[in-house]
C-alpha cells in the first residue's frame, strides 16, 4: 500500500470514528434526556458539519473533504524558472498539510515543448480556478495572477496572500 493510500484510509477513518463517537454520545444523551428521534438525529448532524466544514456526505458517509488550492503567482516577470520553484514549494507544503493544490505553472514544461500564445495560456489557467476552493497569491506583480484573483472573488471563493493564512483558517473551521 502507497503513502497516499495510507493517508487517505487514515483520515477516512479518523473521520468515521469521529462520527461514531459524536452518534454514540448524541444516541445516548438524545434518548436518555430528550427522546427524540430521526429528525433530532439530522439537525444533531447539521450541527456537526457546521463545525467540521471539511466533512461532505459522499456514497452513503461522512468524508473529510480535501480542500482544492489554486495557486496563483508571476511567471513571466523575473525569472521564470524561480516563478515556477516559488509555486512547486507552496504546493509542497500545502501537501504536506493535506490539502489539494493546483499549480498552473506546471504548465511551463508543456510550453518548452509545445510553445502557445501568452493568452492561451491565460484562458486555459482562468478556466480553473473556479474549480478550486479557494486561491492562494503568492507575492510578486503579475497582471495574470491578480485576474485570477478577481476570478476568485467573482466566484465567490476565499483568497489568501501567504500558505500559513491559509492553512490558519481552514485548520481553525474544522476544530
């Protein structure tokens, strides 16, 4: 069994045995005390997924949801080889940190080999960030990266300026 594999079970189950403790406790106190039945049970539920928003119900369970990242940064200002390392090291550490990052400067390789105009590439990076949960800029000027972040903020989602802000909110949603 791979690492990923081995986390994704472990989070899986950290999550399950979240919920059975949280409906052992509201089984026994909800009969014990108040009686009430299904409906009681749903609105115990909703509660719960208020203060875990990262929790989705998927296939018939509770799962931890994997927060998508979008990463938006200069590329073609300054060195581009730098550009693309800077977005590689945030979407490392967001990794690390469990969360899914997208890094549109990947891209750059494709490029080497099949160059394309500047504005292709724009539309196709503006095409993913409503994909994604929230946008994270990292510093530098960059005409694209900031129509990414009007992108964002159209859609509606959460932009962050530095990977520990972002890490910060979504670790204080979950507890």
């Amino acid at each position: 069994m791979d690492v990923y594999h081995g986390i994704h079970l472990n989070q899986k189950m950290l999550c399950l045995i979240m919920i059975f403790i949280v409906m052992v406790t509201y089984t026994f106190i909800s009969r014990e005390l108040w009686g009430f039945g299904f409906l009681g049970k749903q609105r115990y539920i909703e509660k719960i997924l208020k203060i875990y928003p990262m929790m989705k119900f998927q296939k018939g369970e509770y799962v931890m949801k994997k927060i998508k990242v979008y990463i938006a940064s200069p590329y073609t200002k300054g060195d581009t080889a730098i550009n693309v390392r800077n977005q590689i090291e945030a979407a490392d550490l967001l990794m690390t940190c469990g969360f899914v990052p997208f890094v549109p400067l990947l891209s750059h390789f494709q490029h080497i080999i099949f160059p394309r105009d500047y504005q292709d590439w724009i539309e196709y990076d503006l095409e993913w960030v409503p994909t994604c949960d929230c946008l994270l800029r990292l510093e530098g000027d960059s005409h694209g990266a900031d129509n990414e972040v009007k992108k964002a903020i159209e859609c509606g989602m959460p932009v962050f300026y530095t990977a520990n802000e972002l890490i910060t909110y979504y670790r204080e949603e979950t507890i």
